[in-house]
C-alpha cells in the first residue's frame, strides 16, 4: 500500500497540530495508517517522495533538542520540502512580544510549515495564531509533545496490533512529562487503559482526572501491563527537591528485570530518551532486544512526523499568500 | 528452650485494659502466655519462677525522643551507657534522633547504629532518620531506603524544618512509604535569642523569652500541609496549652496528626527555673502552670498520644554556664517512669493512661512490636514497685550526663526489674 492510496482515506480536518487534545480516533488511526505508509518506504533504497516538493518547512526549536529536530528534519526532506533549522538560544529569546516578533520576522519568509519546540507551555499555541502557515507542536513545556505519542501509539500498533484494550504503564517523572499528557491523551482516546507510576512528588495534581490510575509502588503498577513506557528523569530534578537522590529513585521506580517480572511476559518497553541509564532504566533492561523497542521508537518517528506534515500540507492553501499576508 | 514464670504479678496491659493478679510465662525471649489462672497448679518442673511481690508487671516502657552523643560526642553519652539507664529506668526501646555527627541520613549510618546498639547495648535501639540531608533543611534525605534500613521515621530533630515547599514535598513523598515525619514546632525566627518561656517570670529574672506563638504556629502551618498531602505527622513535644487544642481539633478533623509531651513539661513548670536552674532550661521552654496542667489533661483524653523523656545528656561544659549561654535540654531516662506515675499518685492521670501513652501507644506510632502483654510478643517487661519514695542523687544516675532537673527531688516508684527478650538487663543495685 503506498501513500497515494491511503490518501483519499484520511481524515484530518486541522491547520495545525498543537496536541493530541481534541483529535478523534478516527483522526489519529488514519495518521496512523499514513505513517504505516513511511515505515515501509523509508526502508526503501529511494526514501524520497515530493508531496512537499516547493514547501519550506523551518523547524524552530527554542529548547535545544538533536533526536526531535533532526527527526523532522529528515521527514521533511524525504518529502521533498526545503527544511531549514533555526535554533534560538534560550537565554537570548523572552516570552510575549519578542516570540510575536519572531512570528512576524518568520511570516515574511513565507514557510508552509512550522515545526517548533519551546520550553514553555502554551507558547506553540500563541506563536501558531500569529503564524500564516501549519505549526506542529514538537514539545511544549510540560503541555504537550503530540508527535512523540503518535510514534509511540504507532510502535505498540503495529508490534501489539492494537491499541483499544492495551494496559499501558507510564512511569517516571509525570510531573514535568509532556510525553506523559500527550500520551495518555492518546492512550484515553484510542480506548486503551492508562497506569501511571511515580513517587507523590513527581505526579501533578489532579492527575486522576485525566482517566489514569495512580500507583506509587512500582511492582503493583506493572502487574500484568502490555506496555512500560519510561520518562526521563532531568538530573537537577532528583537530588532532594523532587526526590531524594538517584540511588533512591532507581531502587524505588527504576525499571529492572525483578520489577518488569510483574508486567506481562510479551509486554514491551519504551523510553521517548535520551535515557538515564542507571537513574530511570537498567541498562540490561534498555538493551534487552526481545522486550526494548527504544530503537524502534526513533524509526517510527520519523515516519509520524513525515505523516503529520504530509497531513497538514494538504490543508495548506494552494495560492501564494500575498505580502502582508498570515496576519 | 528457656522458660521463665513471674508468678504473683499485677498484670498491667494498656492497650488490652488487662488490670488484675495473675502470671506470665516468657519462652525463649517471647511471651508465651499470661492471666489470672495462669500456674494456679504450680508451676511445672524446669520453668525457673520469679515471684513478684503483687508489683505491677507492665509492658516495657518506649521512649520515642532519647538523644546520645553517638556518634560524634561520646563523652555525653553512648548508646552503651543511653541503654544502661533506660534499663535502670524500666525503658526497653529508645528510639534515637538523627543529630549526632555525622547525622543519621545515610543507610551505612542507620546500620551502624543498630550494630553499636546490638554490640553495647542492653535494650532495643531504633533509629529516626534526618528528614533532609545533613540536617540542612534543603533536600529531603533517601527516606525510602533509610525505612528499609530500618529508621522508624523521620525528623531534623531539634531543627524545625521551616521551608514550606520542602516539607510539602518531603510529606507529599512520605504518604507512599507510610513513614512518620516528626517537626520540632518552633518557627525558628520567633525562638531566636530566647532562653525561658516569654512572661512576667522571664522579665523579672532579665531573661529572652520564648513565646507560646512560636511553636502553635508552626503545628498550625504544618497541619495545613498534612491536610493537602494526607502525610502522618508527629509533634515531638508540645509545650503550650493551645498547641493542644489546636492537635485535639484537627484529630477530630480526621488528619493523621499525633504528639508527644516530655515528662518534664508534664510534671514542672517555668518557675521551676527559679534561681537560674540550667537543667530546666529546655527546648521547648517549660511553660506557665496553666499550660502544663493542659499538655495533662491531653495525656488523659488522648489527644497526646506518647510521653518522652526527650533525654538530652549534656555535661559541665555545657550546662555549668550563665543561663543564657547554657545549652538546652535534660537527662530524662531514669526519671521518665516515677515522672509519669507522681501524676497517677496525685489522682490526674489513672496507671493505663499514663502507661498507655509509655508503651503501645508510641509502638502502634512507629510500628514496634513491642509494647503489649500479649502471647507471641516480645518478652520486654517492666516490673514496678508503684509506691516506694526515694530521693534522687544525679551522681547514682546510670547516664554518663548528670544534667537531671529532678536532683534531689522526692520521686515515689521504681523500676524492680527491666526485661528485653525474656533477658534480665537491669535490678536495682543493694542500696
């Protein structure tokens, strides 16, 4: 099956993808089923396509980022759009006016697509409504981070053949995680059931009422899971502020054989990395080729993102915008 | 198999209500069986018997607030010579605090103390573990593997632990490990520089006063944040008539909040100060009468639920100074028991009150074993001679420290016998 045939079948209605909030499953399984698409022609010797050919796509990440930039990077050049890289030191860039400025500066320019990360939560959002272009979200604060649950959503689909019905365990630190809210986001929509397993400390408030069952004791929290997805925990977050110190929080939460037991025996294990080994992962566990699908995840993602912006270039309006256009 | 029988006992069991003559027969470290009938045929060939004279045979007393100079200030006080005078004072569990140096907040210290303890001592020694790292009250200590270790909760000791946010989260992350974290209540700019409990005695003698708001302020701040975290609080010693109140109403809130009260601010007050008396200068400040007499009435409804002997040794050095300069604190372990019963003698406490709040009242706070007289529990046994005066003379004190406000007073009561796992650890010497 190749791109072009699926195309009549999907379904995505959007300008912008910001979140996973607000999409319908319908919406995700046919992005889904596009990015199936990418996986099988990314294998390919020729991995080029030109459903973006004449776009300019400028990925504008305000957070330093290596695995999410060039993972876009590369979507957008096998489809045949000019990709540039912007990366904005974080330290020269203020919220508010000046992220407006940069909107302004970016519109002149004239891009198709936008793909941006920034360290606070909400800023994608206002930058895409001063933006004439798509903006996909790739990470913002601990709001959302859309494309990393649609690889994950992806990986399990297509090595579990389902999502609806999967227990999924999603451990670490919830806190500041916008993997974790995108993810169980998806995980709630697509009908699959969502665990989440951390310390009091790192687990935000309120979060039962985003439909997830809270376990502090990591042992009882991956009883009979299909899926243990891992967060990184940020170094300066674990000695004694959020946590008391790495030795305790890899004792407690890290994953190990001796508490990956308690999972199902085919249940898998996913980390959106870079991974801490040793803080949240046993480093026998992340390269156990049987059960690990970190490497998987990375090779899916850049099939999503190639799904995504494939998607919402076809949104995108056909006549050249004007000077002054995009207000 | 050892087996040993105290026949002609008063059977004291707090928790049960247990009240009445009777016998017990210890097997092998562990009490095997007790009651009224219990030997009425005699006691049967190999069982050695002890007879005890119609005294009260109680669980053994647990104290949950006993500092030792262990390590780091040896010639205070060791845990050798800390558990030679909780067994002379009918003490079989102290529960140590974390301040020693280097302070108790690493695993390898929490096991060197329960070896020096299992090595030198005569009864059982549980640590508490430093709520934040160094005592500093910057970031929370590794409690989950400190618990495992075996600490029984977790505290700064005598150093509040005044950042909100810290303790929000060292509660918030204490509720999944069940453990108890202990604050010393005194905000610390409000004590600063005083000496004595603020009122028209401190004035008089020239003295800085403490004022009662410095500790009901920190229990009513700390209380708002066990209300959001859930967390299982404990005040080490409260010390003011409102602080009471303010435990008593939030228990009937439902929060998980308990306290303790130290023998010494149930039994004396500020004017026990008197002539610049430094072994009443204590941390909290001995308080109006008033005050005492609630802290009392707290132990008699229940809303204290455990009495200390905050045994705090300190020597000339400290303690031979000009009252300002002096250090807080007093030797407490030998004077605990006959403290706590002068209260039973004058009719404000009945004996399972005030044995109840010795006994399985802090063991049910720390999860001990101890503290019941029930069949398969551990044979650590107090046998007390309820009437007998005496008048102390710090020099007999077992503790390296002298430093006891109660020299020299009339007590009335006296441990005959202290046992830890069915082992006799301390009689009375021939006077």
């Amino acid at each position: 099956m190749s791109a072009d045939e699926t195309s009549s079948g999907l379904i995505f209605p959007h300008r912008h993808l910001l979140g996973i909030e607000g999409l319908l499953p319908q919406e995700i399984g046919s992005l889904l089923d596009l990015a199936d698409t990418y996986v099988d022609q990314n294998r390919q010797t020729n991995k080029k396509k030109s459903v973006l050919s004449g776009r300019t796509q400028i990925n504008l990440f305000f957070e330093n980022s290596t695995r999410t930039q060039s993972s876009f990077e590369l979507a957008g050049k096998r489809l045949g759009a000019d990709v540039m890289n912007m990366s904005v030191a974080s330290s020269s860039i203020k919220k508010g006016e000046t992220l407006i400025d940069t909107a302004q500066t970016l519109n002149a320019m004239h891009p198709d697509l936008l793909c941006v990360r920034h360290g606070d939560s909400g800023a994608v959002a206002l930058l895409a409504r001063k933006v004439g272009c798509a903006v996909v979200n790739g990470g913002d604060g601990s709001h959302e981070h859309p494309t990393q649950a649609l690889l994950d959503a992806l990986t399990i689909r297509r090595r579990k053949g389902r999502l609806e019905g999967l227990t999924v365990a999603i451990c670490g630190d919830i806190l500041h995680s916008r993997v974790a809210r995108s993810n169980i986001l998806l995980l709630n929509t697509m009908g699959a059931r969502v665990r989440v397993v951390a310390p009091p400390t790192l687990l935000p408030a309120g979060i039962e009422r985003m439909g997830v069952e809270i376990f502090h004791d990591m042992r009882k929290g991956l009883k009979d899971v299909d899926i243990v997805m891992m967060l990184r925990l940020q170094l300066e977050r674990m000695n004694g502020s959020f946590v008391p110190s790495v030795r305790e929080y890899f004792h407690l939460f890290g994953l190990d054989h001796e508490k990956l037991a308690e999972a199902k025996p085919d249940a898998l294990i996913m980390h959106p990395g870079p991974m801490n080994r040793g803080v949240e992962i046993d480093s026998e566990v992340a390269d156990d080729i049987n059960r690990s699908v970190i490497r998987e995840q990375v090779e899916m993602g850049v099939a999503v993102r190639m799904a995504v912006l494939d998607a919402l270039s076809r949104n995108l309006p056909n006549t050249p915008i004007l000077n002054g256009g995009g207000k | 198999m050892s087996r040993t029988a105290f026949l002609n006992a008063r059977l004291l069991d707090p928790a049960s209500g247990l009240d009445e003559k009777g016998a017990l027969l210890v097997e092998d470290g562990k009490i095997a069986d007790l009651g009224p009938r219990l030997f009425n045929d005699g006691v049967p060939e190999g069982v050695e018997s002890v007879d005890c004279g119609g005294h009260v045979l109680s669980p053994g007393l647990i104290d949950m607030h006993v500092y030792t100079g262990e390590p780091g200030n040896e010639h205070r006080e060791t845990l050798g010579s800390a558990t030679q005078a909780a067994a002379a004072g009918g003490v079989t569990t102290i529960i140590v605090m974390p301040n020693t140096s280097p302070v108790i907040d690493d695993v390898a210290l929490v096991d060197f103390i329960k070896r020096r303890a299992r090595d030198t001592g005569l009864v059982n020694v549980h640590p508490m573990a430093a709520l934040t790292k160094d005592l500093k009250g910057e970031q929370m200590s590794e409690m989950g593997l400190l618990k495992e270790a075996g600490a029984v909760a977790f505290t700064d000791a005598d150093r509040p632990l005044t950042d909100a946010r810290l303790m929000r989260r060292a509660m918030a992350y204490s509720t999944y490990l069940n453990t108890l974290i202990v604050n010393h209540a005194a905000e610390p700019s409000l004590t600063e520089g005083g000496v004595m409990n603020e009122g028209e005695l401190a004035s008089r003698l020239g003295l800085s006063g403490i004022h009662r708001l410095a500790e009901t302020m920190m229990i009513e701040r700390d209380l708002r944040i066990v209300e959001m975290t859930g967390a299982r609080y404990h005040v080490p010693q409260v010390s003011t008539a409102e602080s009471v109140e303010i435990i008593r109403k939030a228990k009937r809130r439902g929060l998980k909040v308990t306290c303790g009260a130290s023998a010494c601010h149930l039994t004396l007050n500020e004017n026990d100060v008197g002539n610049y008396l430094t072994f009443c200068k204590l941390d909290p400040p001995l308080r109006a009468e008033d005050d005492r007499r609630a802290v009392v009435e707290g132990v008699a409804d229940g809303t204290v639920d455990v009495i200390v002997s905050a045994h705090d040794p300190q020597d000339a050095e400290t303690k031979r100074l000009p009252f300002a300069q002096s250090a807080f604190g007093a030797v407490g372990l030998e004077t605990l028991l006959p403290a706590a019963l002068s209260l039973v003698h004058n009719g404000d406490l009945t004996l399972g009150q005030a044995l109840g709040a010795l006994t399985f009242q802090p063991a049910d706070l720390l999860d001990l074993e101890a503290g019941r007289l029930a069949a398969g529990r551990p044979a650590d046994l107090t046998l007390i001679d309820m009437n007998v005066p005496w008048v102390l003379d710090r020099y007999k004190l077992k503790s390296k420290s002298k430093n006891s406000p109660y020299d020299e007073r009339r007590l009335q009561g006296r441990v005959l016998r202290t046992l830890v796992n069915g082992k006799t650890v301390y009689v009375p010497d021939e006077d």
